[in-house]
C-alpha cells in the first residue's frame, strides 16, 4: 500500500488493517481469513469495503499461483466471484483450466475476460490455444492475429514458426509456440487498466471503475491522474468524504494539478458551499486560465 493511503485507511478497522498488513508479509492465507471475517460482517465504510475486497481477490490469486492445478482452479475461482470485473482474474481462471484440460470452462472464462478487456493480448492467444486443442485452426488463427494487432512486437522469429507449423497443420508444435508467445506478452497492464476503469466511468459504472482504480492505485500509488478520477467516481456514487482524500492525494503529489482542483471545486457545490467553490475554480484558472470547467462554474457562480 502506498504511503499516501496509510493516511487514510489504517486505523478504521482492525481486520482490515491485519488483513493487509498479512497481504504486505504475503502470508496470503493469514490476508484471506481476516479479510474474509472483514467483509463478512458487511462494513459500512465503502472506501475499506472496496480495498478489502482487491486485498481478498489478490491474496486468492496469488495462494493460486502457489498452488497445485485443482486447488489453483478453485482459487482462482473465488478470485473471481470475488471481484467478477478484473479481466485478468478470469484469465489466470482459463490458463488454470487450460493446463488441466477442462477446455470447454477455459474457453468460458477466456471469453469472460475478453468480454471485459478485448484488448488483453494474452486472453487472445490463450483463446487460440483453446480453439487450436478442439482443431478449430482457423479460429485459433483469428485469435493469433488480433493478439498481433494488439500488441505488433509479436509479429517475430517465434510467431513466424508459429505460422510455418499452422499451415503445416502441426498443431501441438504449434500450441507450443503459443505458449512462448503467451509468456512474452508485457505484463505491464497498467495502460489498459486505465482505458477500462475510465470506460466503465463514462458507462456510467462508477463501482466497476472504482474497484480498478483501487486496484491501479496499488501499482501506481503516486499517479495523480487515477487517484483524480477515482475521486470523481466516488463523488459520482455520493461518497464525498472518500472522493476528497483522493483529490487531496492528487494534490499532494502534483501540488498544480488543476483537474483535481476543479473537481474539489465541484466537490463543494455539492456540499453547498460557493464560497470554497469559487476559492477552488479561481486557483485553478491561475494555474490553467483556459480550464472550461473552472471557468464555467465561476460564471455559474456569478448569476
């Protein structure tokens, strides 16, 4: 956990402090059991019901990928229920089904996470892999190459053999390669974490958002922009108090950010207070005299 959400979180709850303080020292059957009784007992605070919930999903999928191939599934399984819109719980789900060779669930959580992110390159090629298994080689081909379009640097030496064995219908050689291919894909998913948690935003999806935020505050703690938007999606479900200790982290961290100022600005319209309103939008067209939501506030402010 970042240094900017100690200030916020520890000390509400303590389950949920000894849960992610377990996380922490990756003792992940320790982080299960009291973060479990935590959400359990359905807390009130929404910021620590939504943090629990990405701590308990986490230490599932990490226990997972210590664990043995049944075991990993049902893990990964719960991971999932858990927070059923993280793309990637449903890819670690698939890969584990993959390797068992329960196809048919495989394909059913691989196409889950896509339904989610149909930008997760890894999906696709495990997607391929699946098809390839049931010799439905044209459609694991299909899948190949949107996995190229996604991500171009896979269009190598090891998908060129890839390709020479596809079209010598060598498919276990082949799965082979996708397989190497798989384990090459970036694993930096930050970018396309972003896109989703801002898609589900303007869908209007503000819990969905929120939970990816969360998640994205773990790995990029001091990202001004995500904590900015996580505060709008929390202003937008009504929880004020948890939206302005994230535009106060945005401004920690970038003290000119006038995006987060702004929406501080908004943040005390809904309060009803003008007068820390207009304070807000006008340090913010210092920083930025072109910002059209300062701007347009301050005229509204005026009528």
């Amino acid at each position: 956990m970042g240094v900017l959400d100690k200030w916020f979180v520890f000390g509400r709850d303590p389950k949920f402090d000894e849960g992610v303080r377990a996380f922490q020292k990756e003792n992940f059957d320790e982080a299960i059991l009291h973060l479990t009784e935590f959400t359990t007992h359905k807390p009130v605070d929404f910021t620590l019901t939504r943090l629990a919930k990405l701590y308990l999903s986490e230490s599932l999928s990490k226990k997972g990928e210590a664990s043995k191939s049944e075991d990993a599934i049902l893990l990964f399984r719960e991971s999932t229920l858990v927070q059923p819109n993280f793309a990637d719980n449903h890819f670690r789900l698939a890969r584990a089904l993959t390797q068992s060779g329960q196809i048919q669930e495989a394909i059913r959580a691989t196409n889950r996470a896509l339904e989610i992110n149909p930008q997760f390159v890894a999906a696709h090629l495990v997607k391929a892999i699946l098809h390839y298994q049931l010799e439905e080689c044209d459609v694991a081909m299909n899948s190949v190459i949107d996995a190229i379009e996604l991500q171009p640097s896979l269009d190598n030496p090891t998908y060129q053999a890839f390709a020479e064995l596809h079209n010598a219908g060598k498919n276990e050689q082949a799965i082979d390669l996708l397989w190497t291919l798989c384990g090459s894909v970036s694993s930096d998913l930050t970018k396309g974490q972003i896109q989703q948690a801002v898609s589900f935003a303007a869908e209007g999806r503000h819990e969905d958002a929120c939970d990816l935020f969360l998640r994205l505050i773990e790995s990029v703690p001091r990202y001004a922009d995500v904590r900015c938007r996580y505060g709008e999606s929390l202003m937008e479900l009504g929880h004020l108090e948890a939206a302005r200790e994230q535009f106060e982290a945005a401004l920690a961290i970038n003290p000119t950010y006038a995006d987060a100022m702004a929406a501080m600005g908004i943040l005390h319209l809904r309060k009803g207070d003008k007068d820390e309103a207009n304070k807000s939008f006008r340090q913010v067209l210092q920083w930025n005299p072109e910002h059209p939501v300062a701007a347009d506030q301050l005229n509204r402010l005026r009528r």
